[in-house]
C-alpha cells in the first residue's frame, strides 16, 4: 500500500516502491530556502522539543524539520541533540518556510 503526501510535505517529491520510500528526494533544499540565516541560542523551554519552537517561530510545529536543515553538522539526531545552550541557525525571514 503506498502512502500518500500532500503536495506540502517534504515527503511528496520522494518516489516509492510497492513497500518502501526510495532514495530522500526533499521538497526544501538550499536552492528554496533562505541563505539569509540568524543565529539563535536555544533555551530551556525547547530542551528536545524543536516542535515547540517551530511553532513558536513559524506558526506550525509541523517545520521542526527547518532546525535540523539548517544544522546538518550539528544536529544529526533531530531530538537528542537539540539540548538548551546550543547555538543554531535559523532562516531570518520567516515567511520563507510555507506550508
């Protein structure tokens, strides 16, 4: 049974099988997102919680994707490793991640 992504997530440019995603095809790369980036240091409040503060920042805890995008080298767990004291980036202008 295959799944189905709306045309909205990071999943829908992705090809399956009959069982299985292929290869990661991500919607968002750095060619559609923001190069304009600000750093930010995270607080206790999100101490593994990315979700809170995607919503926080984008409306929707559904871009907690956005921290780990944006950190490859320094987030390779996207929960464990979003700990308070951390300093990431972020896209400076917000209305560049869409739903």
């Amino acid at each position: 049974m295959r799944a189905k992504y709306s045309s909205t997530s990071n999943y829908s440019e992705t090809t399956q099988n009959k069982k299985y995603l292929e290869q990661y095809r991500p919607r968002y790369t750095t060619s559609n997102l923001s190069a304009d980036v600000k750093k930010i240091k995270v607080g206790n409040r999100y101490h593994r919680r990315p979700d809170l503060l995607a919503f926080e920042l984008y409306g929707s805890s559904r871009f907690w994707w956005v921290f780990t995008h944006y950190n490859r080298d320094l987030l390779k767990d996207p929960i464990n490793d979003f700990v308070s004291g951390i300093t990431i980036n972020i896209p400076k202008k917000q209305s560049d991640v869409r739903i």
